[in-house]
C-alpha cells in the first residue's frame, strides 16, 4: 500500500502547514505587567494632578480635600474595623440583589428570546426599562415598603433584571442559526437543543449581560442607600457617603466615591473578568487588547 | 420460500424516494423546488447528487435528514439515523474535538466510558487521533470537516452505543466546496477509504463533475426549478473516466442552458 502511505503523509503535513500558531510570546512575569502598569501609571497621574490642584488651593479646602487626608480617612476605617461593616452591609446586599435578579431574569430571558407573543409584547417593556434608572424607583419602593431593605432590594432588581435578562436574549440572538440545525441533525430534541447547543452557545453574550446587570444592581444599590437611610437599615457605604454630606465632611465624601469605586471595580476585576477571558479563550475569541 | 426471507434483509435500501414533492410557500409565490424525484439508494452505494444551484439537492437532503417535511410523495427511511455533514464543519465552539465527537452520544445519553471510546475510534478513523483535546479555532479547515465527519457518524449510534442491524446512511452537503483544491483532493481520498472501511451508504450532493465522478458509484443528475432527475450514469465501471465526466457535463450545461429563456 504504498499509495495510501504517501496519501496519508500529504495529509498530515496539510495539517502541520495548516494550523494556526499560537503567536504569543514574552514570559508570564512580563505579560502581566504589561497589563498591571498602565492602569497604575493612570491612577498615579491623577493623584499627582489631584495633589497639584490642592497645593495650588484653586478651591478651598473644604470643596476639594488633600490626597493624604482622604487616605486617612480610609486608614482610620481600616485600621477601626469599620470598613470591614461598611462592605459587608452593601456587598451582601448586592450580592444578594444580583442573585434574585438572575433567578427571576434568565427565564424572562428565554421566554423572551423563545417565544415570538412574549418578545412582541414584554421585549420592548424590557428595554426601556434598561434605560430608566433605577433610583427613579426609590420614592414609590420607599411609599410601598417603608425604610427597609425590602425597598432597597426592589431598586436592585429593577436595575438588574433588565439588563441581565436582555443579555441573554441578544446572546441568544446572535447564535449562528447554523449551530441549532447541526444539533437537530445530531438528534438533539427541543430540551436537549436549548441544555447542549443555545445555552452555551449564548454564553458569551449572557455573560456581557451579568457583567452590566453587576454595575447596574451595584450603581442602583447606591443611589439607595444614598437616598434611603435610616438607623435600621445599617451603615453600607452609601449610607457613609451620606454621612459625608451631612457633617460637611469632603474628605469623608471622597474617601466614600474611592470605596464604591474600588468594590464596583474590583468585583468585576476579580469575579467577571476572568470568567469571561475562560470563556472566551476556550472559544478562541480573544479579549480586545 | 427461506431464500426470499434469508435475503430480505439485504435488499432493504436505507433510503426510496417515492414521488416525492417539495414546495415553498402558497399561492402564486410559490416555488416548486423538487417534483416527482424516484430515487433509491442501495446499502453501501455511493450516490453523487448532481446539479446546478436551485435544483433542490440541498433541499433533498434536508427531506432525508428529517430537518424538513416533502409536500408530496413520502421517503422510506430504513437507515438508523443519518449522519449529516454540511457545507461547514459548524463545530461547537466551546467544546473540544473529542467533545464534538461525543455530542451525539451525549444526548442520546449514551455512559461516559463508552462515548469516550466511541469518539476515540472515530477520531482515529479520520486520522485525528491525539488531536482530540484540540479546540476548533486550533484547527485547520480540514481537520475541522473531518472532526464535523467524526461528529456525524457519531450521531448514527443510539443509546446503546452501536448503530444496530440497520443499514448506515451518510448525508453530505458540498461538503469540501469551501476548501482549497490541494485540501479537498486529499479528502476526497479519505472519504473513499472511510467509505470502503465503514462500509455506509453516503449520498453526497455537489455542483462538481469531476468530483461526483471520482467518488460516487453512481452520478444522478438533477434538473432546477423543480428539481426532477434528469438521468443517471453507472460511473464505477466506466472504463473512460474522462469521456463519462465530458458526456456529464454536457448534460449538465443542456439543463443549466434551458433556464436561458
């Protein structure tokens, strides 16, 4: 057989010239810091700017604090304890939020994306509802529930929902129509064609999705806290910028936008970002640089 | 008597076009795209399904792979269940190679070890063997057509994991078209060596002369608008491939030159 011998050596060199190299190169240690210095080399910059303004004294001190005076506001916290209260109170609530937002969007999602009479008549709801914002909520969660977390998690939700469950239906949409044709000729039934071939083939888009209903359900659980204060509803960070306000307090009020800024942030550096580069990577469809 | 019934299950043909119609739409917009089609395929026959575009040889196989319904006619169905391969490999693109294999047997709920085994062979078959933890995106666009190969002879077996008494079917759609020339020449090799070492019947629909020639066992030739088979060559034992692959050919440019008008 020596025809099929040669036959097969064409084959494989086809597949050694065909496929595609994987083209990146530098060590870990400076892939990494390519990535970490920029962001940090921005942030130094504007301190360095921020500094410059305040010893120029433009404004007052009490309208724009000292870099160091915001810093040990943030000390002080640390090092009493009370930051560890401040995060518990509003990234509990958050989390909390986030995770009834998911239950009740991704079957609204689904029926939305499935069924054509659903679509027609809660899609465009749901759409607009991403474009209101949530804190426009608050007075009427406020008048139904009273001072309490019922009212803050109601303005949650209804920043959420919107944006998760339309995630999922524009990951859903963007499924190549090719994909559900293979898995019926594969013998996938209607269950076994949403549980094996839409559902993970949406999962990018649906991740987009949890990504804006985390910043949405963390920007409305502020704008909450902000408005709703009350002794019984604990001290989150909202509540401290608040506080901030009420004793005219700049560096406090900076020192609360540095908090809300670092776990918006950071929650989606830590738990998103990485998720979706798995995701991603497995897909071969590389993050943007 | 015993002859008959020791032969029966010989005879039966995976797959008899009887009459069979198919029309889009209603009314005066109506398109006819095949009409009246007869046609039958013998277990283990190689078919080439021939024709210009918009003469129904997609729409054909989409009748046999069951993803739509003829309007008139029936088709006997007597194969487990076809393999499909398409135009594009359409692999899954969070899963692996192997997990691509495995698919099938994944949803007809076939136990791990046997789908591993199962997607192991098939792999090894189309020669991807090693290659199974590979993501499609790694690679080239013929390993993945041969992965998209392995995926749907996969998809013949049940649950038991073996594809039964029943004669085996494969359908194929243009599959090597978007491939380059060098590629597609070297496929077509290893579906003949597939074909021999399986043993399935594969109906295979092209636009190609030489390639229905080279491959099938029989070249079935199909007029447009609506799709009718127009004739058929017993293309294995010509003794000319060259004179056979003309007179085709012509033919085809005769019906393609009819719609001029």
């Amino acid at each position: 057989m020596p025809l099929d011998v040669q036959e097969g050596s064409v084959e494989a060199g086809l597949d050694a010239l065909d496929t595609p190299v994987d083209t990146t190169e530098g060590s870990r240690v400076r892939r990494i810091a390519a990535r970490v210095l920029p962001p940090i080399g921005a942030v130094v910059v504007l301190v360095a700017i921020w500094q410059a303004l305040w010893a120029a004294a433009f404004w007052p001190e009490f309208k724009l604090p000292a870099p160091a005076a915001v810093w040990s506001q943030i000390w002080q916290l640390v090092t009493s304890g009370d930051i560890a209260e401040l995060f518990w109170v509003s990234v509990h609530r958050a989390v909390i939020g986030f995770a009834i937002s998911l239950l009740i969007a991704v079957p609204l999602g689904l029926a939305i994306a499935n069924l054509t009479v659903v679509r027609r008549g809660i899609g465009p709801l749901v759409s607009g509802l991403q474009s209101l914002p949530s804190v426009a909520w608050v007075p009427a969660a406020i008048l139904w529930f009273g001072l309490n977390d019922r009212a803050i998690y109601w303005v949650v939700l209804l920043g959420a929902v919107p944006s998760i469950a339309n995630g999922l239906v524009s990951g859903l949409d963007q499924v190549p129509p090719i994909l559900p044709r293979v898995g019926k000729a594969l013998g996938a039934g209607r269950f076994g064609g949403i549980r094996y071939i839409l559902l993970p083939a949406a999962l990018p888009g649906f991740l987009g999705g949890l990504k804006q209903g985390w910043a949405f359900s963390w920007r409305s659980l502020m704008a909450a806290e902000l408005i709703a204060t009350s002794p019984e509803l604990g001290e989150g960070l909202g509540q401290y910028l608040h506080n901030g306000m009420s004793l005219s307090d700049i560096s406090m009020v900076f020192a609360g936008i540095v908090l809300i800024f670092v776990v918006g942030v950071g929650i989606e550096l830590l738990v998103f970002r990485p998720l979706e580069n798995t995701v991603l990577k497995a897909r071969g469809l590389g993050p943007a640089r | 008597m015993t002859a008959t019934i020791d032969t029966l299950p010989d005879v039966l043909s995976p797959v008899r076009f009887h009459q069979v119609g198919k029309t889009f739409g209603t009314g005066r917009k109506s398109v006819v795209a095949l009409d009246g089609v007869d046609l039958e395929v013998e277990p283990g026959e190689f078919v080439c399904l021939l024709g210009a575009s918009g003469c129904g040889k997609t729409t054909l196989l989409n009748l046999v792979a069951g993803l739509d319904h003829p309007t008139a006619g029936r088709i006997e169905l007597n194969s487990s269940r076809p393999a499909v391969v398409f135009q594009e490999a359409a692999l899954m693109p969070w899963l692996t190679a192997a997990g691509n294999v495995e698919l099938p047997l994944r949803m007809a709920g076939v136990p791990k070890a046997q789908r591993r085994a199962k997607a192991a062979e098939l792999l090894e078959l189309v020669r991807l063997a090693g290659l199974g933890d590979k993501r499609p995106h790694e690679l080239s666009g013929g390993m993945r057509q041969r992965v998209a190969l392995a995926r749907a002879l996969a998809s013949t077996t049940d649950s038991t994991g073996d594809a039964g008494d029943k004669p085996s079917l494969l359908l194929m759609d243009e599959p090597f078209s978007a491939l380059d020339a060098i590629t597609r020449d070297v496929l077509q090799g290893e579906l003949l060596r597939i074909w021999r070492a399986t043993g399935t019947a594969i109906l295979f629909v092209t636009h190609d002369v030489r390639e229905a020639v080279r491959l099938g066992q029989r070249v079935v030739l199909l007029s447009s608008r609506p799709g009718r088979v127009v004739q058929q060559w017993d293309v294995e034992d010509a003794p000319d491939a060259a004179a056979v692959t003309d007179e085709i050919n012509t033919a085809l440019r005769k019906v393609i030159s009819s719609h001029a008008a």
